[in-house]
C-alpha cells in the first residue's frame, strides 16, 4: 500500500453511537464533547412567567385612540389657536403685529415649536403633509438636529396632541417642587418675623441671618444650615419688609427736630391761638358757626 495515502472505511453519521453514556471517559475526567442543552427559543422564554408585559408609552401598549394622530382640521384649529397667542393681529392701517408679553420665553418657545410640527402637518406644501410621525422628524430635526431627532420627535408630538385636545399652554416646572423653608416651617416664619419687629425700624436682612446662626434655632427646627445673604433678601420680602430710601426734606424727622419744636411752641402756636377767636369754624353739615 502507498504510504501516502491514508484509507479509511466508509460509515454514514448514523454509524456513529452519539449517546454520552456509551462513550467511555475515564473517572474524574469531565468529557469535553457531551452534547449541550438545548437553547431556549428566545432569550426571554425563562424569564416569560416572572417578568409583566410592559407597554412603550406613546406606543402599541396604549388604545388607538390615544395613539392615533388628530385630524387635520383638529391640527389647523389649534394651529390658528397658536398664531392668536405668539401674535396680536396688526392694527388696521399697520402692518407690524405685535407680540403679546403675557407668554414668558419658555412657552413661546415650546408653542413655536409645536406651531413649526403642525404647519409641516398641515400646510399644502408641506412634503409630509398629513404623515404625523414623519413631520414630527422633519421639525424636530429642523429644532433638534439630527442627533436628538427621534427623541424631540416624540416629544413635540406628545406636546402638540396634548395642546390639541386641551389647548393648554405649556407651563415650566421647573423650581416650582422646591419649597422655602418658610413654607415648610410656619412656625419658623412667625418666630422670625417677630424677632425681625423687636429689632426695630432699621432691621436687615443680615438679621435673619443672624438669626438663622443660633444654634437653638437649629435644633428646634431641625436644620443643618444658615440661609446666604440672597436668601435673607428674599425672607424679607416674604415677611412683608420693604426698603425705604433715605427721605429729604424738612418733615423728615417728623417735626422733632429741636429748632422746629422751638418755633412751634413759642411762635406758631401763639400766633394761631391769638387768631383763633376771628377764624370762621364748621360744624355738622358745613353750616358756619
């Protein structure tokens, strides 16, 4: 026979035992080429019994009716809604509209962007005319850019459907969660106002920090720390304290100063009691006396 060449008999794949009990592995050895379990049909089959079905917001967990895009006569309606508070229409005989100040910047902002979503929605030529999802894309991209697109996208149609069905103008929340300790401690704001009253007319709003620094206030209260100067300021126009500018004139002293009462009891009051007896007086219904 060549050495070359190698024979080896011929066997179909059922020729060869693939049970792991018939192969023989020696004691204390682990066989490498035991057949493995076999997979589950998905990644989340164990875990199909313990973990609930949850639904995207916005997505197919919710009803159609919550998901399904207005209408576009809803759309133009609270479109037209939009344009009345961004602008007043102009005077006539001008062509300049105005622009209301009773809308703060963050409202105008977020109804811009709404207005810019519904008149790709809506406007006849508009490329995504009556496709709700892609005009939310084509304006968030346009707002956004493309890196946040998908993500403004959602947003800006759940604001616009909200505004639609509400017409409620979008309000920022943000700071309106935190609470001044005065509101949280009544009992805080009755004590400093009357430590406040007791100082006397040419109180600070270093006082209340002062105050604030005593260490039985702070362990009546519960607090671990003072207020800053900025805050103190704010206390005090909470607590109904107004600064004063410093008044000029000759009643600024109230009349007490020592020349005016000097006049005053040794001239014009003698002077005015002399005249008296010819002064014409009123009583009752202005009839003279």
């Amino acid at each position: 026979m060549n050495q070359d060449s190698l024979s080896v008999p011929s066997s179909s794949p059922t020729d060869f035992e693939t049970d792991a009990a018939a192969i023989d592995v020696p004691h204390g050895e682990q066989d490498s080429y035991a057949p493995a379990a076999p997979e589950p049909d998905s990644d989340n089959e164990l875990e199909e019994e313990d973990t609930p079905e949850r639904s995207i917001p916005g997505g197919p967990g919710l009803p159609w009716e919550e998901r399904k895009p207005p209408s576009q006569t809803m759309a133009l309606e609270a479109l037209e809604a939009i344009n009345l508070l961004l602008f007043v229409p102009p005077a006539q005989g001008k062509r300049k509209r105005k622009i209301p100040k009773k809308i703060n910047g963050w409202s105008r902002q977020h109804l811009t962007d709404i207005s810019t979503f519904l008149n790709l929605y809506t406007a006849q030529g508009s490329n995504t005319r009556g496709q709700w999802m892609e005009s939310s894309v084509q304006a968030a991209l346009g707002i956004k850019g493309a890196g946040t697109r998908y993500g403004a996208a959602r947003s800006l149609r759940s604001r616009a459907k909200k505004y639609i069905l509400s017409r409620e103008v979008p309000v920022n929340t943000f700071g309106t969660w935190a609470k001044s300790k005065l509101e949280t401690h009544p009992e805080l704001a009755e004590e400093l106002k009357a430590h406040l009253v007791s100082i006397g007319k040419y109180v600070q709003a270093s006082d209340i920090i002062t105050f604030m620094n005593r260490a039985d206030v702070h362990g009546k209260y519960n607090l671990a720390e003072s207020v800053s100067l900025a805050t103190a300021k704010r206390w005090m126009h909470a607590l109904k304290f107004r600064w004063v500018k410093n008044h000029k004139g000759q009643y600024v002293d109230g009349h007490e100063r020592e020349d005016v009462v000097r006049y005053r009891q040794e001239f014009f009051l003698p002077a005015w009691y002399k005249m008296e007896g010819r002064m014409r007086s009123w009583r009752g219904d202005n009839m003279d006396d």
